[in-house]
C-alpha cells in the first residue's frame, strides 16, 4: 500500500480574494504601496471616478508594511476644523465599510479615552471637545470616576505620579483588523479590474518635460499616465528620485502585544504624556504603541529603552498588566511631517501625486485618505477635505498643528 | 539600542544621548532677506536619505556635550563621530 503523502487529508486552498499580477507595460494609473492607502485609494478610483487600469505596486506583499504594523486605532478627534474634515470622513466611511466592501473587518466602535494627566492637559482637552463638537466630531470631557466607569482597570488614585485628572472620550472611536481591512479593499478592487504586483519595488520616478511617465521598478520599467505615491516611511527615497524634496523625516515607531489574555480592556486608552495607548484585541493580546524612536531610521525596528519607558507607562495606569507577558514587538518606518498632519495633493511634478506625512496616524483615516486621495488623482485636483493638505501649506505658513490631538507620538 | 562612541567619552548607550536631527544646517545670514520659499526650506527641510546621514547628538547624561555623527539610516552603523566645528569626514 502505498503511504498516503503529508497534507494529503487537509481541505483545497480556499479561493484566492485577488490574483497577484505580472506588471504589464503601462497603466493610466500606477499606485506606489500596497499598504491599506494604497488599496483604498485603488477601490475609489475605480469604483468613484471609474479609472480601472490601474497597477498597484508593493515592494513586499501586499499589506505587508505599516498596514501589518500599526496598533488599528481609529479616531477622530482632532483639534482643527482641516483634520476634523478627512479624519470624521474616515469614520463615517469606516461606519459603513463592511458593508460597501461585504468582508468582516472586525470594526468594534468601543471608544477612545485621551487622558489628561496635568491641569494643562486638562485645558487643551476640554478646548478640543469643545472643538470637536462644533465640527459635528463626538467628544465627551470625563471626570475621573467617569474614566473608569468607561474603563474600570484604569488607575484613578491621585497618588501616582501621572495622576488622572480626566479623560476626553470619542464613543465612536475604536479599532479594527488591519488584515481584514487590507483584503477587503483588495478582494473590493480587484473585482473591478485593479491589479496588485508584488515583489515590485519602485526604485525609481520618470519625469519628462516636468510630467510623469512612470516608473522603474525592480520587474522592469512601467509606464503610467499618473502615478500616486502612498509609500509611507519610503516617500523621501522615491519622491527623490524626481528631484522633490519633502519636508518628512523616517522613524522607527514601534509596538507590542501581549500573550492572549481574559477581555479586561473594554475601550482604547490613549495618554500622551505617560507615553502609551493600549487596546485589547477581539483575540485577547493587548496591543500597545510608544512614541517614535528619536533618530532617523529606515530600519524595521527600534531601541528598547522605548519599550522599556512604554511598559513602565502602561504599568503606572494599568497595574493589572503586571504580571502579563510581552509576546512580541515590531517596528515600522514612519514618515513625520513637521505639523503632524499628512501631506495629500499635487506635487511638483504634472501627474504625480503625494500622500504623505501620515507619520503615526494614517490607519484611521484609510477610508477617508482613498476617498480624497482618489478623487485627487481623477480630477488633477485635490478634494475639498485635503485642500487644506497641499505641500505648499509649508511655504505659505498655513500649518495645520496637530501635536496635540496627534498624541504620543510626535 | 545604538552604542554610539561619544568622541569625548568613548561608547555609551542610546539612552545617555539626545538627538538633534541633521547636522551642518546653518542658520541664514539674513533671515529677513529670504524669500517664503527660502525660509520655508530652511525652517522645515531637512536630508532625509537611506543611507549615510550627518546627525547631531548632545551627550546629555554624560559630557552634556554636542557633537555630530555620520550614521548610515539603512543598517543604523555609525561610521564616524566628530566635534561640532570640524568638517564631515569623508567616509568610503
């Protein structure tokens, strides 16, 4: 008898959401990044403006970036009427997202607490709820009982040395599964004829006579009527390429979770000044983020005097997590702006467009940031949400700082 | 975590250090001359390479000293450390 070979009783492979694509040799639109803005802005395009020749290089795999990286938190509550604009959009896009694409993104509006841990916290988060309900944005100011009636394992006591003097809560906020997000929008775009090519990392832009031509990637030259940049913590080393220069730096940002653990965390906690944000995912680790490392880097990882100083941070507002274990930690390339707010529009060059600068925050607006951003790319011009966003905000002094709202990281 | 070599201390942790992003950034000889665009790149531009990138650092739990640092921001290797006021060293 002949032995049955390993494997042999496990099921089929199950259908492929998307078909990975060999680069043809030109496309009316060439997307550089398949992380979750790069597929976004790919579904948009063809499902708003109908434009479906459309190649979306990734120098990895598909998501497989930031998009694999980032802690999932989404919000929306930031101080300006210009971020308030992109970021509720985002969350009202995201409120609708299982849907639109019919995939689970395990979305879970639980809620973000933004704790307030001086009397100048205090002040500038009372002012941002004031500031978030007149841009129609949900914000709550909580006293501290209120904190941990949201979020009981939170320590109140006033004897520690961040003392909680109050939270501003956005119920709306909350978290989801960045893999599902990434193959949802894929699986969505794909449907529509765009096409994914991994394993292709665009070394180069091909500029004539101040336009775009397309693009040099490590599978050969692409030709491209357009091509929108949305490569994240690399947007420096290609942008260069075609002699722009932006005003990013790249850091390392990284973060943690824990092994599975019982559900005690009900919401998001985010502190900038103890320098933590934690959520529980629907699995059971506890994800947590730090700030960025301080040099620049384009290196995956980072120093773990960060961590050290995060998890002394976590401990002081959760004394619960003493006993947890650090299962694992990562790091991501990220792309800082000096205003803390991204750079979405025109560049220097006809036909090139930026989508940039998202620093540590561009998981939340992944809807919004492929709504605008496609719009963008369609139309040569950008849509009214991220107007505000041009690169020439730096030469005109019209900044949109959000250091604050922003939060740990910057 | 880096070990940089401080050049007046020798090596010390990451932890012992300030960063102070990119070295040999002058400040202009007359700001008030400057066009926006001109201001604009001095104030919020900075090299942003992968690769060999000048940097400043400030030992600051030590010496409490600047100095600058040629550092490659692909591997994070530091090929060379040198005092504020000395030329960037050339590096193969």
């Amino acid at each position: 008898m002949t032995p049955r070979p390993p494997g042999a009783d496990l099921p089929e492979h199950p259908d492929r959401l998307w078909t990975a694509a060999e680069p043809r040799a030109s496309y009316d639109v060439v997307i550089v990044g398949g992380g979750g803005h790069g597929l976004a802005t790919a579904y948009y395009l063809a499902r708003n403006h109908g434009i479906t020749n459309v190649a979306v290089l990734e120098r990895g795999w598909l998501a497989g970036g930031n998009m694999a990286r980032n802690t999932t938190i989404i919000r929306s509550n930031y101080l300006w009427d210009e971020s308030a604009g992109i970021y509720e959009h985002a969350l009202k896009l995201w409120e609708g997202l299982e849907a639109e694409l019919d995939y689970p993104l395990l979305f879970s509006q639980r809620g973000v607490l933004n704790l307030a841990h001086s009397l100048q916290d205090v002040r500038d988060s009372v002012r941002r709820v004031e500031a978030n309900r007149l841009n129609g944005v949900d914000a709550e100011w909580l006293d501290p009982r209120q904190v941990q009636e949201v979020c009981p394992i939170v320590d109140i006591s006033p004897d520690v040395r961040y003392p909680v003097l109050g939270a501003t809560f956005q119920p709306r906020a909350g978290i989801a599964k960045h893999d599902h997000v990434a193959w949802g929008y894929a699986r969505a775009a794909a449907a529509l004829g765009v096409e994914f090519v991994e394993n292709c990392e665009v070394t180069g832009l091909r500029v004539s006579g101040g336009r775009v031509t397309g693009v040099e990637t490590t599978r050969g030259v692409i030709a491209a009527g357009r091509v929108a940049l949305c490569a994240a913590g690399h947007t420096s080393v290609v942008a260069a390429t075609a002699g722009i220069d932006l005003p990013l730096q790249s850091h390392p940002l990284q973060a943690l979770v824990s092994e599975l653990l019982e559900p005690v965390h009900p919401t998001v906690v985010m502190s900038n000044a103890v320098h933590v944000y934690v959520s529980q995912a629907h699995k059971g680790e506890l994800v947590m983020g730090a700030g960025i490392d301080a040099a620049n880097s384009y290196r995956q990882r980072g120093a773990f005097h960060i961590i050290e100083r995060q998890m002394a941070a976590a401990l002081e507002l959760f004394p619960i997590f003493a006993r947890a274990h650090v299962l694992r930690t990562w790091g991501g390339v990220v792309d800082v702006s000096p205003d803390a707010s991204p750079i979405v529009g025109l560049s220097p060059v006809d036909g090139l467009y930026l989508n940039c600068g998202w620093g540590t925050g561009g998981f939340k607006a992944t809807p919004g940031v492929g709504w605008c951003f496609a719009h963008t790319v369609a139309n040569d011009a950008p849509h009214p949400l991220n107007a505000p966003f041009s690169l020439d905000r730096f030469v005109t002094g019209a900044l949109v700082d959000e250091h604050g709202a922003a939060a740990v990281a910057h | 975590m880096l070990l940089i070599p401080c050049p007046w201390c020798g090596p010390r942790e990451e932890a012992e250090f300030h960063y102070g992003g990119q070295a040999h950034v002058a400040y202009p000889d007359d700001p008030a001359a400057l066009s926006d665009e001109e201001w604009a790149r001095y104030l919020f531009f900075r090299d942003n390479p992968k690769g060999v990138f000048a940097e400043r650092w400030s030992h600051s739990a030590g010496c409490r000293r600047w100095f600058n640092a040629l550092r490659d921001t692909a591997t994070n290797e530091i090929h060379a450390v040198y005092r504020v006021g000395e030329p960037r060293p050339v590096t193969s």
